[in-house]
C-alpha cells in the first residue's frame, strides 16, 4: 500500500486541530484555504488559520471562501508566525502545518519555542510514475557529519515506527565503491556512508539498511522507503529536482525529535503538498 494511503487510513481515526500560516501571498494564502477545504470533506480534524487582517480578509472576500464551513477558523494576529507556535500549548492546538510563511520567520520561532539549534526533517516524496518514500535531508544544513546523519536516521525509523511502517533504509554516497581513490571528496562520502550504514547495522540488526553508493535508482527499484542523500546540499537538489522538473510530488516534512507535531512544506507548494501535510498533521497530531 502506497505510504499516503497508510497515513490516510490513521488519520481518519483522529480528530486533530491542525494550525496553519497564511503569508503574504494572496494566491497562495486562496491555495492553503482550498486544500483545507479538501482535507475537511475526508477528515475530522478542525484547521485554525493564522495570518493578519489583510491575508484573512483577502480570504473572506475571495470567491473560494465557504461561508458555511464551520471547521475552518480564523486567528488574527499581527505576528501569526509567533502567536502560531504560542497556541501549541495555550489554545489546544495539536500540530503546525507551516503553509505560506516564510521559512526563516518559521524556522526562528521553531528553534526559539523548542529551544533547539539542530533540525531533521523528513519529507513525504513521491517518483513520477507514483512511488512514495520518506527522504532526507532537506535543508542544506542539515546532515553535515556521520554523527548527524545516524541521528536522523534513527528519529526517521522512530517516525516510520509510530505510522507502523517496517523501514526499509537507503544510505547515498557521492560515488560507487569502485570510485574510490578518483577524489578525496568522493572517497569521504563514499567511507562516511560505509560507516553510517555499519553503525546503523549495529544498532537496528533486524532492519533492512542498505549503501545505494550514487545510484538513487537503484534505492527506488529496490523500493526502499526512507533514502538518505549524502548531505543537505545535494538532498537538496534532488528535492528540486524530482519536485520542480521531474513531475514528482511532496506531501510535506516532519520535523522530527520534537514533542510536537510540526509540519514543513514550500511556501510556493502544490495543493498536493498542503493537502498531503494536513494529512501528515492530522496522523501524528491528536
């Protein structure tokens, strides 16, 4: 079963109050609204809309805005990227869905409210021809050593574990084992991924964790469900590239290892992405 299908299947069990951030793109803003909309016809949950006057009345004026649809509610706020993050705890807010606010605005607040200077976040991806994978490291920061990349990978199996899903784990390097000795670069991803790869062995003996060395496909082919590019830089790319040029899709990312559920998604996303992202928010937020 495709991995959104298993998603979906828990989140129609839970009744989650989803937050979410209207920016300062007016389309965009129409565009989280209508993914809502879609959402709410399959689920239960309950979406709170946090943005400024403008972006909510730029909402309520525009010919997508149901009038009648009492489980889409508004928070005015003046700074919602702060006051989004406040309601976790004050106003029963279960999960964040970060929609069109910009990612520094979102990613300060995030790291202020958790207190944390590291992030992992794990996207939801899917091929052209329809393959779902979870897929990290997303941010170019992110991953940088051995010793971050066996943390992520261990707080990926933790999530797939809680949507009780058996891992099934790709290591990327930036070559073939056969590439040895062309480049000092290359030889280091090649032996970090070696080493990630024995480590997580040790730790995880029953899973299935295997080094794809460069070949990405071979990680579809062989159907793995979590592919870990080598570092941020080039995880990346292969996100813009799959996504942007590629005819493939996001459903959003979690940002693991919190005691929240909070959700990534592009602030120019698809429909698909913020759809996709509620559904994640509803599954793992109740």
């Amino acid at each position: 079963m495709p991995i959104l299908e298993i998603i979906k299947s828990i989140a129609k069990n839970h009744e989650a109050i989803i937050g979410i951030c209207l920016g300062d793109l007016e389309d965009h803003n129409k565009k989280v609204y209508e993914a809502s909309l879609q959402f709410l016809k399959m689920y239960q949950s309950i979406i709170v809309l946090f943005g400024n006057e403008k972006a909510i009345q730029d909402i309520k004026r525009s010919s997508v805005y149901d009038i009648h649809n009492k489980r889409i509610e508004f928070t005015k706020s003046n700074e919602p990227e702060e006051t989004i993050f406040n309601s976790l705890n004050k106003n029963g807010i279960h999960a964040i869905v970060r929609g069109n606010m910009s990612s520094s605005k979102f990613l300060a607040n995030l790291k202020k409210k958790f207190n944390i200077s590291e992030i992992f976040r794990l996207a939801l991806m899917e091929t052209y021809d329809g393959f779902q994978f979870f897929y990290g490291p997303v941010g170019i920061d992110e991953c940088k050593n051995i010793e971050s990349k066996v943390s992520f990978v261990n707080k990926a199996i933790e999530e797939l574990e809680a949507l009780n899903i058996i891992p099934k784990i790709s290591i990327l390097s930036g070559g073939r084992l056969g590439d040895l000795g062309r480049d000092s670069q290359v030889d280091k991803s090649i032996n970090n991924a070696k080493e990630v790869v024995d480590l997580l062995k040790k730790q995880h003996p029953t899973l299935e964790i295997n080094h794809d060395e460069i070949l990405i496909e071979n990680a579809i082919y062989n159907k793995s469900n979590v592919i870990i590019a080598p570092e941020g830089i080039s995880g990346n790319l292969i996100y813009r590239t799959l996504v942007h040029l590629g005819g493939g899709k996001a459903y959003g990312a979690i940002y693991m290892g919190l005691d929240k559920v909070i959700i990534d998604t592009s602030r120019v996303g698809k429909p698909t992405e913020i759809y996709g992202a509620l559904v994640l928010a509803s599954a793992l937020g109740h």
